[in-house]
C-alpha cells in the first residue's frame, strides 16, 4: 500500500524487536521490513530503503547494546524518536522427537544466551552454545527442517531459546518455559530515523549523546560529567565506547534527562561544545515510563532566564 511507513527491524517475524515494532505501528498502517542485523537495519534508514528502523539500545540484564551504540556513533547523522519497554522471557524448544536430556547443542542469540546460563547450568549442564543471528532465527530453522530425520546434524543444534510467542507461530515443541533467569527482565527499543524538526517537550524527556574527550588531559571526564551536574542534569545512562583509530581512545554514549529545547539541557550542551572535540546529539524523546525528570532548585527553565536577563541588565548598565 503507497504512503505507508517503511520500519526496518532485527527479524525474522517473531522476534522481541518486532514486538516492540508492534507498540510503534500496527502491521495493517505499516510496512515491516525484517533485516539480519541491527546494524543492517539502521543502514536501510541511511540508505533510504527504510523509513525508521527499531532496534534494542539497553537492557536491565547486559546494559547497552554495543551494535547499535557503535551503529548510531558514526556515518551520517540520525536520531532517536522514541523508545518502547518490552518485557523479556525464553522458552525452550527443540526439534520433534528431542527430549530435554537428549539436548547438547542450544542455539540462541548471545543476548539470550546470557540471559539464561544459570537455567542452563542447572538443568543442561555442558551444552554448547551455537550463535544465533537473532532470537527468533533458530526456531525458523527448525520449522523449516520439521520431518527430515537428519535435522539435527544439517542444522547444527538440537534446541533453541526463542522468544515465548515463537513456538505457536512456528510450530514447535516446547521443551521447558521461563528458563531466564530474571522474570523481571526488560529490554529498550528504540525508532531510529532522519534528522528533522525537534518535537516539543513533553515534560518527561530523555537526551541521547555522542561524546568524545580531549586525549591525554587530567581530569577530562570530569570536566564533561560537570556540564551536566552543575546545571542539574541527570544522566541515566553513560557508557564508554573504544573509537577505534587507536588503543586507549573512548567515547561515551550517553542518555540525560531532559529535553534538548529546557533551559539546563541546552546550557549543557554548549559546555559540552567548549570541552569536547565532538558532541554528536542523537536527539530527544519522550520517555517510555512517562516519569518526569527531578528539577532541582535553581535549575528550571525561569531560573536560567532570570540569571541571564540580570547579566543583561548588569552589562547593559541598567542595573548593578
């Protein structure tokens, strides 16, 4: 259907990206197309083949998602739109006929895996682990060997950790549900586009950042932490990326709440500007929790102004 909006995400269908594309746009007013990776997904809005992607940046369990950190870093400039919070399970399942003392072989995506290693020390002690592309690729494979009696050796595993909606859209046997090890697990999706026109602030606001410091200057890192502290800003997530041209050359990847257009976020960010050799705005958004930012005192939006309607008047003589 022509108009509709083109999202690109991890796929095949049943993974948790697409069940976070699904709290974004509804498949009938949509356009999904899934890609092998998160860094191919990103790259299909880059190249145009895709309107938005919607990929994971953070998990409750392993923290931020090195490839789309590392995706959204360099090459031409995009933003985020908006983030959705999407609870986290496995299920277990295997090919026909395999029971659970039978499996030696377990292909699951790496994030899935680490997820579940204590369930599987437990009850699967000495399984290998065979790297799934996504959460959702192994059990496409098996429904596509279902009936051939040589499955297990031409696909390499004898189970797979999918997501808990993938055996019945597959068709597979369960072999055991709930094996992650933290049934409070959550992971944040965010829609990745173009750049454009900044949206106005909802009042509960995150700002994501790119952010290198100056190489080989004492106390650089706290210089960059102090633009955000001394204005009230409070970062909810900081985490160091390695640039790559050589040993020893970080960048951090940031999340601040707040909005780019408040007072205290955009004085932040011109700090930021005088002290680090690159801030790259990855863009602001409305937050998926909806919890407003804790404003301190002297750091709303009137107090900035105020202050600096004073250092207009003192330097325009009107007042001292």
């Amino acid at each position: 259907m022509p108009g509709r909006t083109r999202y690109a995400y991890l796929g095949p269908a049943g993974t948790f990206t697409e069940a976070a594309l699904r709290q974004v746009a509804d498949p009938s007013e949509a356009e999904y197309l899934p890609q092998a990776d998160v860094v191919s997904a990103i790259e299909a809005v880059r190249t145009g083949q895709a309107d938005r992607a919607v990929v994971a940046i953070e998990s409750t369990i392993e923290g931020g998602v090195t490839a789309t950190l590392d995706a959204l870093a360099v090459g031409s400039p995009l933003v985020l739109h908006r983030e959705v919070l999407v609870p986290v399970g496995f299920t277990l399942v295997g090919r026909p006929g395999v029971a659970l003392a039978d499996v030696r072989r377990v292909a699951a995506h790496p994030h899935a895996w680490v997820q579940c290693r204590r369930w599987l020390a437990a009850h699967l002690p000495g399984a290998v682990h065979v790297p799934a592309t996504s959460n959702t690729a192994p059990a496409a494979l098996l429904a596509e060997a279902a009936g051939s009696s040589d499955a297990g050796e031409a696909l390499g595993f004898d189970a797979a950790l999918v997501p808990p909606a993938a055996p019945a859209h597959y068709g597979l046997e369960v072999l055991a549900e709930g094996v992650a090890d933290n049934p409070d697990a959550v992971t944040r999706f965010v829609v990745v586009g173009p750049p454009g026109e900044v949206p106005p602030p909802t009042g509960a606001d995150k700002t994501t950042l790119v952010v290198h410091l100056p190489s080989n200057e004492a106390g650089a890192l706290l210089t960059m932490l102090e633009q955000f502290a001394a204005r009230g800003v409070n970062l909810s997530r900081i985490e160091s990326r390695p640039i790559g041209d050589s040993l020893g050359r970080y960048s951090f990847s940031l999340d601040a709440e707040g909005h780019i257009a408040e007072e205290r976020m955009g004085e932040a960010f011109m700090g930021l500007h005088r002290v680090c050799p690159l801030v790259r705005y990855l863009g602001s958004y409305p937050r998926a929790d909806g919890r407003a930012a804790d404003v301190h005192l002297g750091t709303a939006d009137p107090d900035f102004r105020a202050a600096r309607d004073r250092l207009r008047s003192v330097r325009g003589g009107t007042s001292v």
